[in-house]
C-alpha cells in the first residue's frame, strides 16, 4: 500500500504536464472533443510507456536511473507553429525523424553537447516560452474566435485560476506545492460547472476502453522546416535531460558514465519515435518528479515503474482522459500563464550564471531573443528568400536557436577565442599580485 501511495504522489506531480500539452496543442489545432480525448489518452498512456523504458535498463537502452517522462514544454509552441502552417501530419513527422535522429546520435552526444551550452539552450528555451505567451492570454479571454471572449466571467475564471495557483504555491510546501498547477485546474473546474460553463457530455459519450491506434491523425507527412524545428527541441530535450540523469545519479549514489548516458539517450529517442507513430508527443525527463524524490528520500526504481504502470493503465481509458477535455479554456489559460511563465524562468535561470560572465554572451541573448522573437511576430520578413534559405528563418524558433549556436561558435569556440580565454586566469592573477 506504501508502495502504491508512493507512486500515485509522483502520478499526480506529474499528471497536469501531461494533460496540459495535448489539450493546448489540440486546442490550438481545432480538434474535435472525441480527437481531444484520445490525444489526452494516448499522451498519458505513452508517458508511462517511455517511463518504463528508461527504467528497465538493458544492454541497448534504459539509464536505469528512477526517472519519470513526461511531453516537454519546450515542444509546445513548435508543434503549434508547426501545425498551423503544415497541418497536423507534419507534426507527426516531424517527432518521428527527431526520435531517429536522438537514437543515431546518442552514442555522439556527449561529444556533440559542448555546441549547447547554458547560453545556448537557456536562449532556446527563453524564446519558446515567450511564444507560448500569446496562447495563454488568448486562452484567459475564452480562446481565440469565441463568441464571449474577455467576458467577464472569463476574465474571473482565468484570473481566479491563478491567483488561486499562487497562493496555494506561496503558502504551502513539499508535495502539495508540487501538485498546485493540478489543483488550481481542479478548483477552476468545479467553480466554472457552478457557473454553467463546463459540459460533461465528452465525459459520458467516452467509452470506458479503447484499444491503441498508429497514425490516429493519418499518415505523417515532412516538411524540412518542420523537421529542423523538431531536431532542435530534441536537443535541448537531451541537455536538459542528461542534468536530471546526473541529479539522479547523485541522489541514488550511482555513478552515471558514458555507457549509461547512451542508454539513456536511446530510450528517450525511441520514446519520442514511438510518440510519433502513435500520434502522441515528444518524451523527457520531469524535474518535478526529481523534486518529489529529494522531499520524500524515496529513490526506488519500483515506485517508478509501478507510476509508469499507471500511466499507461489511464491513457485505456477514455473516460479518465476526457475528464481533462472538460476543463474550460478561461481556466486553462489561467494555469498556462503560470506553466509557460516557468519555462521563461526556466531559461532565464540557465541564462543566469553565464549571460554575467562576458558582454559577448549578453550580445548572444539579444541577438538570438530578438531574431527568434521578431521572425514569430513578423514571419513574412524572409518572404522573398530562396526557399532554401527560409527553411532556417521560417519559424522564429529556429531563427532564433541557430543564431544563438551561430553566435556561440563566434564569440566563444573559435581558436582565437579559446586561447584568450586560457590566458584569462593568468592575466588576472597578475593584475592582482
């Protein structure tokens, strides 16, 4: 029973990631409810699925490490762009190749990882969550196109959401606060059916089993843009992901080498293919669950694998996952402000510790934040290009990413650069004697 707590504790610090990327990018793309919930289902269900395999670990993949996966944010605003431009079965290709690619790459990668420094990923994951932005305050007014949007009912539920998620953050701990984006959905929900603002017809039409389907959403198409935006996250996925495999590895007393990583990378890609295929999302390691790890000292790998069992036991049952597809988009809006705030403080936190140690990297946050930022707003400036070339200036996203690596290469990796800074110390040492 201690064990099944355990393991409902992390289900649930996880679970509002889950539901919250398939619902906003569902949303975004006009599924229908009866789409919506096999999204949400199959999102959950195979969250559980790459779970497990990075917790079984075998001679080609698993870190065997207590790692819970869940659908990065980072992929969001990406998927949203890119199905709004190439339609959802670009989406799809899209993860497929970057799941093919993570897997060719992941014997490479920690060679490969020195061209995604924290000045880089941290810009990345700035201008992805500053795109993300725009979709929130879209989904406070009620979502964009809808016929009461910024009603004042809307405006209450969102804001509500979300001085409800604050305060629940500011004034409780450990686990709790671990769940309080979960809660604040939940509060919202309830306080809009007294308002009359939430149907629960998908609820009693979903059925109570369904069974797994590839290509749900049709067969995946390529587009080379929506490809390279794709690679780009995956990357950023893997950085992210080997600092929680090494948090692991100190948490659990186990050191994590070369061989491990590989595993570890592998599993990931072959998640995130198997997300593609079945019409789900790409998968990395959850920080939170790592925080719930350090609060509770519990670093079992069954409790893990006893969660990933869970998940995919919910993602069968449609009735569970349309309960997530009841959530009013006032509501939603409101916990997405909070959740894509995150991942700009999430950025602004890796950016933290480098953007102060020279005025080049200050000039590669600029460059790169305004160039990503500015080709979202304005995407139409490269529209006389080759298309060659606009395959890199299309998406703000992957403007902005290539500049950052671009920039990087300049100010920080090129021969010169690197023996100024070897006789950096030096000089220094000297000033001061």
């Amino acid at each position: 029973m201690k064990t099944f707590t355990l393991s409902l504790q992390h289900l649930l610090a996880m679970y509002a990631g889950a539901v919250l990327v398939p619902l906003v990018v569902g949303q975004s793309l006009g599924l229908t409810t009866e789409q919506l919930t096999y999204l949400v289902g199959i999102d959950i269900l195979m969250s559980g699925v790459a779970t497990i395999l990075q917790v079984i670990r075998n001679r080609y993949f698993g870190i065997g490490l207590p790692i819970v996966l869940g659908c990065t944010f980072t992929a969001v605003g990406p998927m949203i762009a890119i199905g709004g431009q190439y339609g959802i079965s670009a989406i799809y290709g899209s993860i497929i190749v970057s799941g093919v690619f993570v897997m060719l790459i992941s014997r490479f990668f920690g060679k490969l990882v020195r061209f995604f420094p924290p000045i880089v990923t941290g810009t990345v994951v700035t201008i992805i969550g500053i795109t993300l932005i725009p979709v929130a305050i879209n989904n406070m007014g009620g979502g964009e196109g809808a016929s009461d949007f910024g009603s004042m009912i809307n405006i209450s539920l969102a804001f509500g959401t979300l001085l409800f998620i604050i305060l629940l953050y500011r004034f409780s701990k450990g686990f709790i606060q671990s769940i309080s984006i979960l809660l604040g959905l939940a509060i919202g929900t309830i306080v809009a059916a007294f308002m009359g603002k939430v149907d629960f017809s998908a609820v009693t039409e979903a059925s109570y089993l369904h069974m797994v389907q590839p290509f749900y959403f049709g067969m995946p198409t390529f587009e080379w843009s929506a490809i390279i935006t794709m690679v780009l996250v995956a990357i950023v996925s893997l950085v992210e992901s080997t600092g929680v495999y090494f948090a692991l590895g100190d948490i659990t007393e186990k050191e994590v080498n070369e061989e491990d990583l590989t595993r570890g990378y592998r599993a990931e890609g072959l998640a995130v293919l198997l997300g593609g295929i079945f019409n789900a999302f790409p998968y990395t390691a959850f920080s939170q669950n790592v925080g719930l790890m350090q609060m509770t000292g519990v670093k079992s790998l069954r409790v893990i694998m006893i969660t990933g069992g869970m998940l995919v036991t919910l993602g069968l049952i449609p009735k569970i996952a349309a309960l997530a597809t009841i959530i009013p988009t006032s509501v939603l809006g409101g916990a997405m402000v909070a959740m894509f705030g995150m991942v700009i403080a999430q950025g602004i936190k890796m950016l933290s510790t480098v953007i102060m140690e020279s005025s080049e990297n200050a000039m590669i946050v600029a460059c790169s934040v305004g160039m990503g930022l500015g080709v979202t707003v304005v995407p139409e400036l490269f529209k006389q290009f080759p298309s060659s070339i606009q395959i890199l200036t299309s998406n703000g996203i992957v403007a902005g990413s290539i500049t950052a690596i671009v920039l990087n290469i300049i100010f920080n990796m090129t021969p010169v650069r690197m023996s100024q800074k070897q006789k950096q110390p030096s000089a220094v040492r000297q000033e001061s004697a």
